[in-house]
C-alpha cells in the first residue's frame, strides 16, 4: 500500500501497522495506523497527510480491473495540508493519478478530530476546518481568508449511511462575503452531483469568484440568488436574480461544461436595469475618474477589450438590458456574446435611442495576437441631432455610419490607431435664420435677423476618412435655405482634437460677408471656436462694407445635392 501511494503522490509515504479484521470476505475492512504521507517538494515542508488511524471497507471485486472503491471509512484523528500552487499545482491531485478510485461509493462515513488545512495560491484563499462525522450527523466547521479578509465556513448534513440522496446546507461568511447554500447531493459527499440553491452578497464578483472560479471580474457590491445543478462536468445555473450595485438581473440562465482546460457557455442575461459603472470596482472607477481629470472628458469609451484571459473560454451569452441607466441618449440593449479561441463577436447588436436605433456587431479577435484587433460595423437610423445634443438649436433626422478596425487593449486605443470611415448625414430639419447666416459668413443677415427666425437645414454630412486614428474630412459640407458651407481639416481619435476650417458663402447678396475661414479647435466634447482676428473690430466690418459697396461681396451659393451628399457620406 505504501509503495501505490508513494508512487501517486510522488513523496514519501510512511505506515505504522496494518491489520484486517476479516480474513474471508469481498468487502474486507483494514486498520491503518501512523499514516504519513509528505509535502511533494515543490509544496514547502510537513506532511500532506497525517492520519492517527484509519478504517476503511472496500470492494475487492473491482480491484480485478485496477479500480479500488472504498465503500466504508473511518478517520480517528489526523490532519490533511492541502495546497494549490500559484501555476495551478494540486499537491493532493499528482498530474499522472489516473483514474483508478472513487469515494462517491461510500456509503458509511466516520471522521473525529481531523483537521483539512486548505491553502490556495491561485485565488488567494484559505481554509482550516475541523470535519466530525457521526450517529448526529456530518459537521465541518472552521475559519479562513478570501483575499486576505477573514471569513468563517461550515458544512452541515445527515449522517452518512447507505448512498441514497444527502441533503445539506454550507454558509461561507465574512465582512466582504456571505455566501449561503441549500441543497441535495446524488450521494453522501458527491458534489459531481448536485443541486443547490444559492444566496451570495459580496463586495464584488470578483471576491464572489474566488469561491466559485467561473472567470468572474470586479464590480459593485453583489446580492444575487440562483439554484444550481451539476452533473459532472456540466453546470446549470437556473433563476440567477439579483442587483449588482444599482443594476437588477431579473433572470438568467447557463449551462457552463468543463473539457480539461476548456470551458463552454451557453446562456441568457436579462437586465431590468445596467449601468456599466456598476461592473467596475470603487478601485476602477477611481482609475476612470483620474484619467478622465488628467485627459479631459471622451466620447470613446476606455473599455477594455483583452481577451488574454479568454483563451480558453467559448460559447454565448445572449444579453437583454431594458433600461441603460448611465446613457441619457441610450435606452434598451439586446446583443449576443460568441465567444471562441480569443475571438469575440458581439452581434447583432440593437441599442434602443430616444429616437432611433444603433446596429452592426463589433468583433474582438486576439487569436495568435498579444494585442487585440477591435473591428466596428456600426450604423445608426431613424435619430436625430436633438437626441445627441439636446438644448441646441438645430435638429434633423440623423443617421450614421462607423467602419473601423484598429488593435488596442481598450476600445479607445483601438479606435485611436483605426483605420476605416465614419460617416453622419441630416436632411430636412430647422435652425434658427441667424445661425443660418452665420454659418454661410453672412455676417449682415447673421446680426440683423430676429432671433425667433427659422431657416430650413436642406442637408448635412461628414465623412471622415481614417488613417492610423487620423481621420481626415472628405467633406463636410452644411447646406441651408440661407448659405452653405464647407469644411477641411482633420480630427485626431486618439485625443479627439479638432482642427477644422469653415467657409461659407451665402445664397443671397449680403453687406458684410466673412471671407476668411472659422477655425475649430479643442476636443470633441468641447469644442473652440475662433472667429478671424479684426472681425469683431470696426476696421474689419468697413473693410466688408467697403467690399459690399464696391460690388464685390464674393460668390453665392446653389442648393447642393442632398441625395448624392448622403449617399457618398454613408456609403
């Protein structure tokens, strides 16, 4: 016995005395003493196992096929180190064990005065529990830490005899975790098969994972409910319901299927509500906070998209959100997560406006790749301006078009280094007359017109052409019933800073036309915008007029070709 063992667990094995009390029987029963069994080297000093005495009945039938099943044990006294190393080493699990034993036959458990001391490298977690099993039942009871905060743990069943269903309750609690559970094994200890209903609050699923390790991330404060089967190696997760932070889960399902290191998923999330802030730590958004302070405000979002701890993960996971709550302009989502070999695919893709929709799909693809290539398809149909600028002036039915690809660790990164076009168009909408004129450098028109005076916006479109983030405007051009203007000039989305020159030239005969070009500058979010030295002055207005009277007040403008603008702007 002590040579099998020492050649399982590759350590030195040591045995005191070895009686059977048997002499004929197929089931017979030996009484181990003094059995030690050391730490493999590479799990530090002491002994993995020290065991006072043990009893134990087994099958001598399936030994005739390399198979030993215990069917009764009995452990008087002793102590079992567990460890997990940080590369995923199990000192109880030798890589070459094979599969030649099982303890989910046993029918008859007694255990006194044993102590598991369970140390996990991995997910930064350890236990130290006390295990009695008798007449009154199965009892494990200890202390611990989960990421170095200290919890209490318990299990708790029927006394074990014969291999019929065993019910059982386990509670892991402590100040960043309390995790309950209720359930019902095939059999005594055989966690293979199970169900169970489960009740978790913790400070985040991240803490919540190193219970579970289903490749779980930070977040706000959890409290979510759910019944559980497995049937080994499958996971059915059923009626999870819960909030994280302010976010509510109304219902999700999944099937989760363990294959050596693979990992499948298929499944559902409905969300009553979603903020997205509410799947970062306090630490994350702390992070987001101060690189937003350092860098000003982004319409691109910093989200990360490396998939390097994906690599062995695959399946979907189809997501329903009714209410975003962080996005005024933004109302519903529903998209499907496909996920294989580091690449992801999040499509189809509808979020829901105000007014109008956004679809497309987005596909993340780090195969063979350290750094994530980010493809964006997207379109957006039935809006309009005020649904993105609410309080201006201006408003038309909008639509838009993004095609870009670019490698990054987040999706600003990606879309810094993109290549590809972004495209918005507007037809038949209104602004105001004064604005009008302006726009077309009328600067007559644009002071003397009542301010309640509307002019029609015929059209509106811009396209970007982009280079490695650089996206270069071709055209932009602004077509009223009043003037029309042009633009040039870039805007660079690694920053989201403008450099673009506007020209307009009026539809009619004006006195004062601006014949010099406005600059905007700045960000995005908040853009500048500077009118040419010496206009406001006084020389520079008689210099217009002077312009006017002599005859010479410049071009004027035609109605440009909306539908063509659109078409080569979106297309």
């Amino acid at each position: 016995m002590s040579v099998r063992l020492a050649e399982r667990f590759k350590s030195d094995v040591s045995i005191g005395t070895i009686d059977r009390v048997e002499l004929l029987s197929f089931s017979p029963t030996l009484i181990v003493r003094d059995l030690t069994i050391a730490q493999p080297a590479w799990a530090g000093k002491g002994d993995l196992v020290h065991l006072d005495r043990i009893d134990f009945r087994f099958r001598v039938l399936p030994l005739l096929r390399g198979n030993f099943d215990l069917t009764a044990l009995a452990v008087d006294g002793g102590r079992v180190a567990m460890v997990r190393s940080k590369d995923g080493r199990k000192n109880w699990a030798p890589e070459q064990r094979g599969d030649k034993g099982s303890a989910s036959a046993i029918t008859s458990l007694t255990v006194r005065g044993v102590v598991i001391d369970y140390r996990d490298a991995v997910q930064n977690r350890r236990f130290a529990v006390t295990v009695a099993s008798d007449e009154r039942g199965f009892r494990a009871s200890g202390d611990g830490a989960i990421d170095d905060r200290p919890v209490t743990v318990a299990l708790a069943g029927p006394t074990i005899r014969g291999d019929a269903a065993w019910p059982f309750t386990a509670r892991v609690a402590g100040p960043t975790i309390t995790l309950d559970a209720k359930g019902t094994m095939a059999s005594p200890l055989n966690t293979r098969q199970m169900t169970v209903d489960l009740t978790a609050r913790a400070n985040n699923l991240k803490t919540l994972d190193a219970l579970i390790e289903a490749g779980l991330f930070g977040t706000q404060p959890i409290d979510l409910t759910a019944r559980v089967r497995h049937d080994d190696p499958t996971w059915v997760v059923e009626r999870l319901s819960g909030t994280i932070g302010g976010s509510r889960l109304t219902a999700a399902n999944a099937t989760v299927t363990r294959d050596g290191d693979r990992t499948g998923i298929d499944g559902r999330l409905h969300f009553a509500t979603l903020s997205f802030t509410d799947l970062e730590t306090d630490e994350g958004r702390a992070r987001a906070a101060a690189i937003e302070r350092r860098i000003g405000p982004r319409v691109v979002p910093g989200t990360r998209i490396n998939l390097a701890k994906m690599s062995n993960l695959g399946g979907k996971l189809a997501i329903r959100v009714d209410r975003l709550r962080d996005m005024p302009a933004l109302r519903s989502l529903d998209t499907v997560l496909a996920i294989d070999q580091s690449r992801l695919t999040v499509a189809p893709i509808t979020v829901r406006l105000a007014q109008g929709k956004i679809t497309g799909q987005v596909v993340v693809d780090q195969r063979d790749r350290k750094t994530p290539r980010a493809t964006f398809d997207l379109r957006l149909a039935d809006s309009r301006i005020s649904t993105f600028a609410g309080g201006a002036p201006v408003d038309a039915p909008l639509r838009a078009r993004v095609r870009l690809t670019g490698s990054g660790d987040t999706i600003r990164d990606a879309v810094g280094r993109s290549n590809g076009t972004i495209g918005f168009a507007a037809t038949g909408g209104t602004l105001p007359a004064k604005m009008a004129s302006l726009l077309g450098a009328d600067v007559a028109r644009g002071i003397l017109t009542d301010d309640d005076a509307q002019a029609r916006l015929r059209c509106l479109g811009l396209r970007l052409n982009v280079s490695n983030g650089l996206g270069r405007i071709d055209p932009l051009l602004i077509d009223t019933s009043r003037a029309q203007t042009r633009g040039q000039g870039v805007v660079r989305l690694s920053d989201e800073t403008l450099s673009i020159a506007l020209t307009g030239t009026p539809k009619q005969r004006t006195l004062l036309h601006l014949d010099r070009p406005v600059r905007i500058t700045g960000r995005v979010q908040a853009p500048d915008i500077h009118v040419p030295p010496g206009v406001k002055s006084a020389g520079g207005i008689l210099r217009m007029l002077g312009r006017a009277i002599g005859g010479d007040d410049g071009p004027r403008a035609g109605n440009a070709d909306c539908t063509a603008l659109v078409g080569r702007v979106l297309g």
